[in-house]
C-alpha cells in the first residue's frame, strides 16, 4: 500500500533540492571552517570567515524556503515533523560553525589549538556524510548508503566528545591565564555543540530511514 502511495504521489519538485541545497552548504561550510583554523595566514583567515557569515546566511535563505514551502504544500515526500526537524538540525550545524569562526575572529585567537583543528577535521567529515545521506532522500533506493552515514554521524560525534573533554581538562591543568582558558573553552565549546548537531540530523535522518524505506 505505501508503494502504491508513492507511485501516485506526484514527484516532489520543492523539498529534495532545497535539502541538497543545504546539504552542500553546511558540507561548505564546515569546510572553510577547516581551512580558517589550518592556515597560519591571519588575513587569509579573516577572508574565510567572511564566506563562513555568507554560508550561514545562504543557509538561513534555504531553510526559510523549506518553512514556507512545509506552510504551503499539503503533500510532502516525507513527514512534515520530520521536514521540520531535518530543517532546523541542518540549519543549527551551519549556526554553531558560524559561532566559531565569529568568536576566533571575535577574541583574536590567532594561535588555534589542535583540538579545535582536530574536530574541525571531524566536522567535516560529519558533514560529508549528511550532504550523502540527503541526497539518498530523493529515491530511498540506497538506504544503506543513509544507514551507514548515521552510523559514521554518531561514531564521529563521539570522537569529538572525546577531544572536548580532553582538551577541557588539560586547560584547567595548564592553562594559569584565566581569560585565555575561558575563549578556548567557549570555542572548543562551539565547535563541539555543531558536532552534536551533526547527531541530531543524523538522528532525524534515521527516523524518516524507518518510516519510508
């Protein structure tokens, strides 16, 4: 019956390509990200955070869009709780990258410690495998491919837990400059919480895997 419903529901033209909209730029993102903290050039490193503010904002555009297309259309590919939530958890990632590269340029942390490189490195690949995943979302005929991305998802979510705390705690060890210990703490923050987000749309993504596969 439910294969009968989608061979009559009509092809959606709205919802998947905006999702792959927002699957490439958080992977966009996240990306110059990664080259903002890894290069050692200070004025390359503020041009990379002005394109981390412009992705952020093509990716409220995006979201925006999938809202107003959830509020007009009674026909959707997927659940409209689940549009929402996949919606909201993509647009949180892009937030929390953007809150990074905005505090580093914020407190002029012009050393980056390895942690915060590390799970750049991480994120990224969090967020190859969210822009994977959605792009499965058009025909479900993969749903390995979206099962396995989610499995990297946590797995990765837990290394970089495991980076945050050990970096926390060599701070309080050895860091005797109290405003210093407080910017790495609140970026290594950051950065960490995006990662937690990259579990949260794993986790959505996950959820519409079991309703529609």
């Amino acid at each position: 019956m439910s294969n009968l419903f989608k061979f009559f529901t009509p092809q959606d033209k709205k919802f998947h390509p905006l999702f792959e909209q927002a699957g490439s730029n958080v992977l966009k993102i996240s990306e110059a990200l990664l080259a903002a903290v890894s290069t050692s050039d200070l004025a390359k490193r503020k041009e990379i955070f002005k394109e981390i503010e412009r992705l952020e904002h093509v990716g409220d555009d995006i979201t925006h869009s999938i809202f107003l297309e959830l509020s007009k259309n009674f026909i959707t590919p997927f659940d409209r709780e689940d549009i929402h939530a996949l919606a909201s958890a993509v647009d949180d990632i892009a937030d929390y990258i953007y809150g990074t590269s905005s505090r580093l340029d914020m407190y002029k942390m012009d050393e980056i410690s390895d942690p915060i490189v590390k799970i750049a490195e991480i994120l990224v690949e969090m967020c190859q495998d969210i822009d994977k995943a959605i792009k499965e979302l058009r025909s479900f005929k993969n749903i390995r491919v979206i099962a396995d991305a989610c499995v990297r998802i946590n797995s990765g979510e837990n290394q970089a837990d495991y980076v945050f705390t050990m970096a926390v705690a060599r701070l309080f060890e050895y860091e005797t400059n109290a405003i210093e210990l407080i910017k790495q703490k609140e970026v290594l923050q950051m950065i960490e919480t995006a990662t937690d987000k990259c579990e949260d749309a794993a986790n959505v993504l996950e959820s519409i895997l079991v309703k529609n596969a």
